[in-house]
C-alpha cells in the first residue's frame, strides 16, 4: 500500500483534480475511481522526476477531458431543452446584413 507521505506532491494534487473532476463526471465515481487508481498503481514504480513530471501531464490532460466531456453534455442537454433562437438561415443572413452595414460605415 502507498501511504500518502511517501507520494509526490504533484501525483498528490493529481488525484484531488480527479477526484474533483469525477464527481461531476457522467460516469458513477465508482467506476471512474477505479479507473484512476489503476492507472496511478500502474505508474507507482516511476522514480526519475522527469517519468513522474510527463505522467502527472497526460493525468491532467486526462482531467481536462474529463471537465470537457462534461462541459459538452451540459451544453447539449440545454441545446435540447431550449432549442436554437435562431435557424441557421436567419443566422446567416444576419451576418450579411451586419457586414454590409460594416462595408457602408468603412466608406
């Protein structure tokens, strides 16, 4: 067993992101604890600093999919609810309207 005095104060703050990242995952922080601790026990025997350094990376990196993934959920599921105000169309011609109005005003 790993006791927490002995791990590295950045694997150490890796984890409180994950933990922090997984209770607003989609998964059950059941299975995505168990996930995240796999992969930290499979990477308990690194010991040069730059091997610990390029791991705590791609973990981050993991978290800030995990946060995005979330972020895209949240947004689809109020893209549902609420729908579009505009068409694409009407989007569309907006947008030529507003940059004729631009052209009209750089004469």
């Amino acid at each position: 067993k790993i006791l927490a005095s002995h791990m590295h104060a950045l694997v150490r703050d890796l984890y409180k992101r994950f933990v922090l990242a997984g209770s607003y995952y989609h998964e059950p922080w059941v299975l995505t604890r168990e996930k995240v601790k796999e992969s930290f026990f499979r990477n308990a025997n690194l010991s040069s600093e730059e091997d610990i350094k390029r791991a705590v990376h791609y973990g981050r990196y993991m978290v800030k999919e995990m946060v995005a993934l979330e972020q895209l959920k949240k947004y689809r599921t109020m893209k549902h609810r609420y729908g579009e105000k505009q068409s694409l169309e009407g989007l569309t011609e907006q947008k030529c309207l507003d940059e004729e109005v631009v052209s009209k005003q750089a004469k």
